[in-house]
C-alpha cells in the first residue's frame, strides 16, 4: 500500500466502523450498567447517558489496524507501520488501558487504583523502546539536551500518564475530548507527513485514531446520546502520549521537541492547573472538581456547544501553529498564536455579552411560577380534576385519588376516558372509586386517532362544565396527552403525575415517549418520580421551581393490594405450587414488539421451561388478538406454562409478591416489582428507568431470543446473582408519593407555605 492510499483507508475504515459500532456500544452500556447519571453540578448534562462509547473508537481503531496487518502480510500490499517491539509496547499497554476504562466505566474504580495501573501500562511502552531522549534546552546551542537512560525512562512515563489523564480530565463537555484529540491527532499527521525525517507510522497511526474518533463524534456532539467514558478518554490520550513520542524526529531540534508540546498544550495545561489547584487547596491532585477550562468558560456565560468551540478554535490554532512552527520557523508560527489569540478572546467575550442580553431578556417575560393566585383572588379550596384511562394509569393514580379526598380543602373530581374499559373498572372496584364521568370511549381495534378524537370531544364538555383549578393526569398514555392538550385548550393549569421518565427515543416506547414529552411541554406542574427525572426536565428548559421530586405512586398502591393471605380470583393461579416451583410471572404485549420480537419472547420462554423442570410461566396475555394468537401458537401446548387473561391489579400485584421474578415490556412493572423484592429483566431493548438499571434492580434483556435466555438462566442458575438483585434497593419511592403530591399542590397554589420534603433514596 502507498502512504496516501493507506492514510486514506485507514481513516476511511476505522470512520465506518466507529460510526456504525458506537449504536451497539450505546446499547451495551444500557444493559450493563455503564450509565453516567448527572448527580453533582460538575456535569454539564442532564439525563442518564451510556458512558462506553469508547469502545466504538477502539473497535474502529483496531479494526483499521488489523486490516493494514492483514493486507500487508495476506496481498503484500506493503504498510507504513513498524510492527516492531515498540508496536507490541503500545498494544499491551492499550490492552491494559482498554480493560481498566471498561470495568471503571461499569463499577467506578478508585483514582489510587487506576494511577497505577496506567503507570503499569506506560512502563511497557517505556521498556519496549518508545521513550523522549532529548528536550528543548534554550540555552545549549543546538537547543536541545539529551537525556540519561534513567531520566529518560522516567520523563517517558510521566508524559504518558500525563497525556492520558489530561484527555480524561477535558472529557467535561458534549463533543469535547473528542473533538480536542481529533485536531491533535489531525495536527500530528500533518506534521508527521511534511517531514521527511519523522516516523512515518506516526502518521498512519493518527489517521487511523482520528478516523475512529471522528466516527463516534456525530454521537457525542451536544446533545450527547453517548459518553466516551474513561474507556475511550483514557485509551485516546494513551495513544496520543505514545504515538506523539513516536513521532518525534530523527533530527534533534528543539522544534521537534515544541511540536508534540504545542499540539497537545491545552489538555496539558488544563491538567497542570488542575493539580496545581487541587494541591494549594488541599484535596487530592485526582479529585474531580469543576474548575476545568470548559466550566469556567460556562460559568462566565458560555454555552455548551460556544464553550466547545472556542476550545477547538483554540486547539486547531495551536495544532496549526506546530505545522507552522515545523515547516516555516518560529517567528510565523508566534505571529499565528497572537492573531488566533485576539480572535478567541473578542469572540468569546461577544458570545459572553450576546448571552447575557439573552438572558436578561428571558428574566423580564417570565415571573417565578408558583401560582400563588389565580384570576387575582388568592384560593382558599382548591379544585382537582383527576383523568386517567387505562388499567396502569388507574393503579398508580389511585393512591392518589384516595389521598385528595382525605383533603378537608380540595374538591376532587375523577373523570375517566375508558380507554381500557375492562381492566380500567377492575381497578376503579377494588379501590372503590366512582368517577363522576366516564367517557366510555373503547372500541373495537380501536386506533390512536380513534382514541385521540373521541377522548378530546368528551373531555371538552367535562372541563367546560367543572372548570377545575388544575387537571391531574398520569404517565405516558394516550388519555394522559389528550387531556392535557383538552386542558390546555381550555387555559386550565396541568399538572403531571410521574413526569420526566425519558428513552430520548421518540419512537420508542410508541406513542408514549412522545406523549410524555408533549404533556411536559404543557404541563404547569410536573411530579417527578426520581431526582433524574428532574433532571430531564430541567435539560427541556422546565423551571425547577415547578418540579417536585416525590417518588412513584405506584409503591403507595402496594401498600394496599398485596396481602399474605391472599386468595386468587384467577383459578389458574389458586392451582400453582408457588412454594415449590420457581415461577416466572410475565406480561409483554407493547407495540414495538408486535411482530418477531414478541415471537422470539414466546420461544425463550418456551426454552426456559424446556431447559428446567422446577419453572412454571405464567404469562397474562393482553387482549389484542395479535398477542393472543402469537402467545397460544408458540406456548398454547406447553407443559408449566400458563396462559392465562389479564390479572386485576390485585391479583398481578399478588402474583408478583409470590414469583421468584417478572420478565416483563411493561414500564409500570420495573417500578413495583423490586418492592417486592424481586429481579426485573425487561423484555425492550432500552428503558426510560435508568435508575433501575443502575439501582441492580432491573436488567434489559432485548428482545433477541438467544439473549432473553442467557439473562434468564443467569438469575437461575447463580444464586449470588439472584440475591443481589433480589435485594437491591428500589429507586423508584417509599409509599408517600400521594401525600407528597397533595401537598405539594397546595403549596404550589399558596394554600400553604410549607414546601413538601422530596423523595430521595
């Protein structure tokens, strides 16, 4: 291969495979753990993000490299790269990298443990022959000074180590690391290919990692939907320590020296002042804090995405100015730093003033938003409508519906649609609820539309009729949207039950991720489960003041349903031996996995009973005729599983209570079963409770049927497994949602003004 052809397919190839790699890297990272939830004010976003990202960049990088090994050995195409025992250094010492980032992006190692692991890596490159033998001396005449073996071991760890924490520690913003090793890597080969006496596998080396990391950057740009996580920041700077030594010339100059220094100066001098800080104030130089460039760059009025790029400006001019320093001199090259230096600095302080007249003018439009009076008279009863649905809507509202009436000062008034009607009156009885109205809008294979259209007519004459202080509607269903665009349209304020649950999907779950978010737009008043929940929020551009964080009502409702004695309405389920088998209680029937993916739920179900005798399945089939027929033609004749309908919410809390776990797409069912203390694996391949994944109390376990299996026969087969999630602790609430929420109403209308203690765990 000639050098422009192999620079050319080795950044081509390793683009593809990192672009294409990092949707499965997102994927994985959901499934195990690996997700970077914002729980202090040093990260910059606001939603539970995958962090393994960097696997994505590796994949690509070594992918690229082993088609250069293969096409150069296999078609004697030829290849710039020395495969020499400084090429081993750098892979075992990448390894070494690339296993640490991946454990700590999953289980979050200890600086005190990681430093000298990296140290361990950055020694085997050493020892293999990679090292700095010379530094800029300004006053020898040559300027430089060579280095005695001892010394030069030394500074080539510190370098190492150095570069690899100072990417990490810039990996602070949406699209920066990456960006920031991207024009370094750039610059590099730049440098590597002008020069005539420079180690041209440098320059294959950084095309083949900026490649990779240019692949993964659509991803990581503001808004992220991927983090590289220490994964990808530590094996990055790894590399770009290791090649930038690699690099250097075979000519000492003092130049040669300058050039690594130049393009990798603002992660180092971002570093040095970090640990100098950390130092004079008396923590740990490896203690996280929020001092980096990028948050003061935030702090002083920045964006995120501006922030970012005066970083890259900043970068790339530095980048330019070792390309110019190499090839015209160093007078071009301080002319270049000065000019870039004036444009940074005026055009930061341009985006800083337009930021604040932006600002200034949003405080202006908009008052705090406590309601404190309404139509100008201060309230002193506050009327409540609440609407809901469906069977889940009606189970976690109920708590709730039971809570305002206890409520000397609220008038509460239920309205439902009936868009489930059946499994909807089981609810309404077992609570003994009575709606003053009732819509009744089921029908047969009924459509969205059909739901839309019918529940909006109804719910027009409803609230013209009671015209409520504020409408209450829950989670995520069709009801929920349209009685707040109902309420919306009547200029009555909203309030939103179980607000901020987010997939960043809007096709998945369907319709509901999208009824969530544009209930929260409308929303007045939003009651979110968790703190990340509130978090979302308030990435959306929701007032925190309009938030409250009261964890799920859904584990109210427990408190009442789930009994030790309980008998079973069901008789299918009078008859299982509860004691002596291990039952699998199960529910899936959401849109999404209409289709094969519930087909391929159907036959690992049918491989777990087939591969152990002591599980019995029990499988409450919904309604719809397209899960009736999958389920009876996959399962209808096997042994130990039963098909049964849908279980009133007692009779499903009940069954959960006695199962040994729930395999289940239902959203509802993550946040009650581990009360129950039992482990959840959701059949979806992704989840809008990342705290549950995180929290050890629920598994994604897709909807590939080899991989339901394997997640199944796990908690099965590994005890210790089963007891850890068994007795994970459970995100999601402590059975006071309800109460939260009703004060939090009469607070929020200055009934009250004592603000109501949020749920934490």
């Amino acid at each position: 291969m000639t050098s422009v052809y192999e620079y050319f397919i080795s950044f081509i190839l390793a683009f593809i495979v990192a672009f294409s790699a990092t949707p499965i890297a997102k994927s994985l990272a959901f499934k195990v753990g690996a997700v970077d939830i914002p729980k202090d004010n040093r990260r910059m976003h606001k939603q539970p993000i995958a962090r393994l990202g960097g696997l994505a960049i590796i994949t690509g990088f070594f992918i690229s490299l082993l088609f250069c090994i293969i096409s150069s050995n296999l078609f004697h195409m030829g290849t710039s790269i020395n495969f020499d025992q400084r090429f081993v250094g750098m892979v075992i010492g990448s390894i070494i990298i690339i296993v640490m980032g991946v454990i700590d992006d999953i289980k979050a190692l200890s600086a005190k443990l990681k430093f000298p692991i990296q140290i361990i890596a950055a020694v085997i490159v050493a020892v293999t022959g990679t090292r700095i033998e010379f530094i800029t001396n300004p006053f020898s005449i040559v300027g430089r000074s060579e280095l005695q073996p001892w010394s030069s071991f030394l500074i080539t760890i510190i370098w190492i180590v150095g570069i690899t924490n100072a990417i990490n520690f810039i990996d602070g913003l949406d699209g920066l690391a990456a960006g920031v090793s991207s024009i370094a890597l750039m610059s590099l080969f730049f440098v590597s290919v002008i020069r005539t006496d420079s180690d041209i596998s440098t320059a294959v080396l950084a095309a083949m990692l900026a490649g990779a990391t240019l692949g993964f950057l659509p991803y990581n740009f503001n808004p992220a939907k991927i983090f590289m996580g220490d994964t990808g920041a530590t094996f990055l700077g790894f590399i770009l320590g290791t090649i930038s030594i690699q690099g250097t010339y075979k000519q000492y100059t003092a130049i040669a020296v300058a050039v690594p220094l130049l393009v990798l100066a603002l992660p180092l001098f971002d570093t040095a002042f970090a640990i100098l800080r950390r130092i004079a104030s008396g923590k740990s130089p490896m203690a996280a804090d929020r001092g980096h460039l990028h948050h003061r760059l935030i702090d002083v009025g920045l964006t995120q995405k501006q922030s970012v790029a005066v970083i890259y400006v900043a970068s790339a001019a530095l980048g330019l100015c070792a390309v110019v320093l190499d090839y015209k001199g160093p007078i071009s090259a301080i002319i270049l730093v000065v000019a870039v230096a004036v444009f940074v600095i005026c055009g930061s302080m341009y985006m800083t003033e337009m930021n604040a007249n932006k600002n200034k003018e949003c405080h202006s439009l908009h008052n705090p938003c406590r309601m404190a009076l309404i139509g100008g008279r201060k309230l002193e009863r506050l009327k409540v409508m609440t609407i809901f649905g469906t069977r889940p809507d009606a189970v976690k509202m109920a708590p709730l519906v039971k809570e305002l009436e206890k409520c000397e000062i609220i008038d509460s008034i239920v309205c439902v649609t009936g868009q489930h009607r059946e499994m909807l009156d089981q609810v309404l009885n077992i609570f003994e609820i009575t709606p003053k109205h009732d819509l009744n809008i089921m029908q047969s294979r009924q459509t969205l539309t059909g739901i839309t259209t019918r529940a909006l007519e109804g719910l027009d004459e409803v609230l013209e009729k009671e015209k409520p202080d504020i409408v209450l509607v829950h989670g995520d269903t069709t009801t929920c949207f349209v009685s707040s665009l109902a309420a919306f349209y009547k200029q009555i304020a909203i309030g939103h039950v179980e607000a901020g649950l987010r997939t960043f999907d809007k096709y998945s779950p369907y319709p509901e991720e999208m009824n969530r978010k544009l209930t929260g737009s409308m929303a007045d008043i939003h009651f979110a489960p968790t703190e990340t929940n509130k978090a979302n929020l308030i990435r959306e551009g929701i007032d925190e003041n309009a938030i409250y964080v009261t964890g799920n009502t859904v584990n109210d409702a427990l408190k009442t349903t789930v009994k030790d004695n309980y008998i079973f309405d069901c008789e299918d389920l009078r008859g299982i031996d509860f004691n002596n088998k291990r039952v699998i209680a199960v529910t899936a029937h959401r849109r999404e996995n209409l289709g094969e993916p519930l087909r391929n739920i159907c036959r690992a179900l049918a491989t777990l009973v087939n591969n152990y005798e002591d599980v019995e399945i029990v499988y409450a089939v919904h309604l719809n005729p397209v899960v009736q027929e999958t389920a009876r033609e996959i399962l209808g004749d096997k042994e130990r599983v039963h098909l049964i309908p849908p279980l009133d919410v007692q009779d499903m809390h009940n069954l959960m209570a006695r199962s040994y776990m729930i395999m289940t797409d239902s959203g509802g069912i993550q946040e009650e079963a581990p009360t129950l203390g039992k482990p959840v694996l959701v059949l979806r391949k992704e989840t809008e409770r990342p705290e549950a994944v995180k929290a050890g109390t629920v598994r994604l376990a897709g909807t590939v049927e080899h991989e339901i299996v394997e997640h199944a026969s796990k908690l099965l087969d590994d005890k210790e497994d089963y007891e850890r999630m068994a007795k994970s602790v459970n995100p999601y609430g402590d059975g006071h949602a309800s109460e939260r929420i009703v004060h939090a109403l009469l607070f929020h209308f200055g009934i009250t003004d004592v603000k109501p203690e949020e749920f934490s765990v």
